[in-house]
C-alpha cells in the first residue's frame, strides 16, 4: 500500500490527525478533507486517489451519501 493516494474525510480534527499520524507510518500519500463538500472539491479539482477513508456521521452529508457523490 506505500505509496497509495488516499482521502480522507472526517469533520474532526482529532481523527483527522490521528489518521495522518497512521498514513505517515505506512507511507501512504493522503489528502486530508475537513468536510464532505472540501473532499469532491479535491476530486473536482482533479485529484486522483486510489482509496477514501469517509466519517460515517458528519452534519450535512454522512459518508455513504458522500461515497455516492464520489461516485457519481
């Protein structure tokens, strides 16, 4: 998995640093997303990435709804 492109969304910061805390020690290249509508604008913007990590509860659009916008 080194090298993996990977987004990961979580409105909390705390998860969101303990993720990238996770991802630097496997050498994972992640885009870190504070909410659902900063990860598409990412994707959007034409980022690439292999994997997503989605927060399953976060206000506005939970991760399943979001993992269908990514989708689409």
């Amino acid at each position: 998995i080194r090298a993996m492109r990977v987004l990961v969304v979580d409105d909390s910061q705390t998860n969101l640093e303990l993720l990238a805390a996770v991802a630097r020690e496997w050498r994972l290249e992640i885009r870190l997303a504070g909410s659902p509508e900063d990860g598409l604008a990412a994707i959007r913007g034409g980022e690439t990435f292999d994997a997503a990590l989605l927060d399953f509860h976060m206000p506005g659009m939970d991760g399943p709804e979001l993992a269908r916008a990514i989708r689409a």
